[in-house]
C-alpha cells in the first residue's frame, strides 16, 4: 500500500506540474517577493495548485478535465501532509452522460437518472472517496486517468452505446493484446437506470449497475412507530455472478448468475422527521404522474376519456375530488398541452420543494405508463400517499379468464417494477386500459387510510454501506470466480 500511494504521489505531482504551472505562472503570485520556502508562500501556492473551478455545465470547454485534474492535485496535497481519508486514494470514476449532467447541475429539476447520479456522488463523497467525472461518456479521456491513476481507480461507471463526438466507446480503450496499456473490463460497470439481464463485455450482467433492482423475492415489513419499514435481499450488495444459482444446481438464491444486474440505487433523501399530512386532513386529491403532455399520448395507461368519466362518477362520492398535476411544455415538436385530458388541475411547473408540499396533501399518486421506475412513487409512500401502478397483460390467451389476469406472473414489469410486488393498501395494481381497474384502484386510494413505508435499502446509513462496498470490492476476483464458472467472458486480459 505505501509503494501504491508513492507511486500515486510521483504521478499526480508530474501531472500537477503540466496542468498548472502556466496558470500559476500567469497567476498574481509575486514569487520573487514571497519565496516558496516561506509558510505564508507555501499556502498562497498550494491554494492556487488546488483550486477547482464551479462546476458549470460546458462540454466545450472541458471544464470537466479541469475539475478532475485540480481533485488529482488535491489529492497529491493531502497525500504529502499525511492526512487524507482513508478511502481518499480509491478513486470512483463517472463516464456517463446522465452523471456529468447531473454533476454539472444542467438541468434544475432532474429527471430519475440524474436523481440517480446526484445520490452516487454525495455517497461515495461522504464515505471519502475521490470521485472524479470523466465528462460526457469521453473515453479517451478516460483512458488518459487510468493511464496515470490506474492503479488506483476502484470503480468506473459509464454509458454503453454509441459514440459521441468522436470520444469513441469503452471497448475502444479497454486492455487487450493490442491495447496492453488499457482499462480492464473489470473495472467498468455499464450504466443501466432499469434491472437488466443482458450481458456486459465481462460476460455476466453483474457489470451493469442499475438504479432500480429487480422485483424482490423476499419481502417483509417492520413497524417503527406509524412508519412501515420494508426489508428486500436488495438492502444489502448482492453479486449475483458469484451468489446466484447456476443452470443445473438447485436453486438457493432465487436469481440466475448469470442474469442479475447489480443493484445500486439511491438514498430517499428525506429527513425522518419529514411532514406526514395526516390522511383525514387531505383533500380528495390524486396527483397524476405526468409531466409532459407526451405522457398521455404516448402508449399510455388510460384513454382520455378514462378521467372524465372517473372525475364525474367518482366526484359523487368523495367531496372535491379532482386530479392534480405538474405538467409542462420540454419540447414543443412532441408536448401539445391539448393532449391532456382536461379534467387535471394543472399547477404548473414546481421546485422539487414545492413538488413534495403539493404531493404530501393528496391521498393517491397515479402512475400513466410513462416514465417507468420513476423515483417519484418512494416519496409518495414515505408521504402515506398510496401507489396506483399500471400494467399490462403478457398473455393475450387468458384474456377472458379473471382469476389468470390477476395472477401476477403473466403480468409485464408494469410502470415499475419494484412496486409490483408492493401490497395494498400501499400499492394498487390496474391493469390497463381496463376502466373498472383505473376507477377502482382510485376509489380504494381515497377511501383506505395510507401510512408511511420506507425501503431500508434507501435509508442513508444502509445506502453508504452499500456503495462502500461496490467500491471496496475485488472486482478482478469477481471476475475470476465468473471465468471458474463458465460465465465470464473469455479471452478477457485482466
């Protein structure tokens, strides 16, 4: 370990010296009147060579290099003083597009992916990891890090896919016969928002890290107080090419080795303590999941005509009923404001703020199709706002058949797929385009007291543990039992 951290010294301090001295040169230190050997002087430099500009969003400028390299060199600063974080020399690395608009802070109300990348990066963060982002899915800069840092990158995410702007994709820079310098397979983990079964350049879909796990097998529920606390196999870091089942054993796990992304999630991001509205105090209010008009044209869940006739049966029985929503115009060649049925109330566009105040004061979140495994419905339940979840049938056969329709197997992953396996009165399963489904499911979330639940795989201190452990992994050893195996991908130079 301490011939790594010199070796990583030697190297950051080489790369500090290219990357800086013409801006310490051109800079307004007056070296001949502050000598570096004076304390004073020392300080004024060392802030110079250490300082990172604000992270603002432009690839142009590559102001992402910029912020990368001053962390190397903050790194280098608190390696020589002998008081970094212990896990200050592991290095996590970003290569997606998702994660350096989320970084960069583009958008001011981020969608799921971003939400995804927001939490990675203050978890590994608080754990004292040096994060780095290696910009918009850029590859060659990517491979510039490991060829400095190598050694000590733990974990790199990035897109799959084509490239962009010439910055080529990952199998352009990993390590082969002809690139023996390059990035090992091992290290690289496919960003993947959905649970994903596909295989991965490694072999096993291990390699893809997703946000959302797969519908959980094992499920239980823990009161604390008023709240429900729901424990999954997913709380912990589960590494499914060496933990799950292979073809021909018998099956303990419950998942294929071989087909199991792993999971990563996020944290929930809400105090304990937060405001629960007391369910009899709440107005007959359902909040639609539906920001953009192109929602409800685009292979959604209810017909327009649906809300109508809801609103006008459904309003006869609950005082004020209405449906409420934050829609707004993102693109004005797809988002026709006509296209939503014209019964929802729509507040316009809300900080993520103002978003929970008007969430917490409605009694039911219905889902329309799109977006899928939107992190939305967490907040929801932890607010006792009940899940209204949509899905279709995979088998046309037993379209006539009631007890089959609701035998969950021959259901698709719905709009998502962990509250699939959610009970009432938290979850309400419809199925879609069938009315007395839509109406039901509503006329249950008004009518049923809601209590909070929470996922403990989303609680702050079970979340850092996981992420730690994704970093502090032996991934090449992982990848090594997945060869042993038969999983792994040959031909792989580790």
């Amino acid at each position: 370990m301490v011939g790594s951290i010199r070796r990583l010294a030697y190297a950051l301090l080489i790369l500090a010296a290219v990357y800086t001295v013409g801006r310490v040169l051109r800079s307004s230190l007056d070296f001949s009147a502050t000598p570096l050997t004076s304390g004073e002087g020392h300080s004024h430099a060392l802030q110079h060579l250490t300082s990172a500009p604000k992270q603002i969003w432009n690839d142009e400028q590559g102001r992402y290099k910029w912020i990368a390299h001053a962390k190397l060199r903050q790194l280098t600063a608190c390696l020589a003083r002998g008081d970094c974080h212990p896990n200050a020399d592991k290095i996590v690395v970003f290569a997606s597009n998702f994660c350096h608009w989320a970084l960069a802070e583009r958008d001011a109300i981020p969608g799921g992916e971003q939400v995804w990348c927001q939490a990675m990066r203050d978890s590994f963060e608080r754990s004292g990891f040096t994060l780095i982002n290696a910009g918009p899915q850029d590859h060659h800069f990517l491979l510039d890090l490991y060829r400095e840092v190598g050694e000590n990158i733990v974990w790199i995410l990035g897109d799959g896919g084509q490239p962009q702007d010439g910055r080529g994709v990952f199998g352009d820079i990993v390590k082969s016969e002809q690139l023996p310098d390059g990035v090992p397979a091992w290290k690289w983990f496919q960003f993947e928002y959905s649970p994903s079964e596909m295989d991965t350049i490694v072999g096993p879909a291990t390699w893809r890290a997703s946000a959302e796990p797969d519908m959980a097998k094992n499920l239980t529920i823990e009161w604390r107080g008023d709240t429900a606390v729901i424990h999954t196999e997913f709380d912990n870091l589960r590494v499914w090419s060496s933990e799950g089942d292979l073809p021909g054993q018998p099956p303990t796990s419950g998942w294929s080795a071989q087909d199991a992304s792993t999971y990563v999630g996020w944290d929930l991001d809400m105090p304990d303590d937060f405001e629960v509205v007391p369910w009899s105090e709440r107005p007959n209010r359902i909040w639609v999941l539906g920001k953009f008009p192109r929602y409800y044209t685009s292979y959604p869940a209810w017909p327009p005509a649906f809300y109508t006739a809801a609103h006008e049966e459904l309003s006869k029985e609950f005082e004020g009923f209405e449906f409420v929503g934050s829609i707004r115009v993102e693109d004005a060649g797809q988002d026709k404001m006509d296209d939503v049925p014209s019964v929802i109330r729509n507040v316009g566009r809300k900080s993520p703020d103002e978003f929970d105040q008007e969430l917490k004061n409605c009694k039911g979140l219905l889902g329309i199709g799109p977006p899928v495994n939107s992190p939305t419905p967490y907040r929801a339940l932890a607010m006792g706002v009940a899940f209204i979840n949509p899905h279709a049938i995979l088998d046309w056969e037993f379209e006539g058949d009631k007890e089959q329709r609701r035998n969950m197997s021959r259901w698709d992953d719905g709009q998502h797929i962990t509250m699939k396996g959610m009970p009432e009165p938290w979850v309400y399963q419809a199925e879609r385009a069938v009315y007395d489904d839509f109406v039901g499911a509503i006329r249950k979330a008004l009518s049923t007291q809601t209590r909070p639940a929470r996922f403990a795989r989303m609680s702050r201190g079970v979340y850092d543990r996981r992420l730690a452990d994704i970093a502090l992994r032996d991934w090449r050893q992982e990848v090594e039992i997945a060869l042993e195996r038969g999983i792994g991908r040959k031909g792989l130079l580790l």
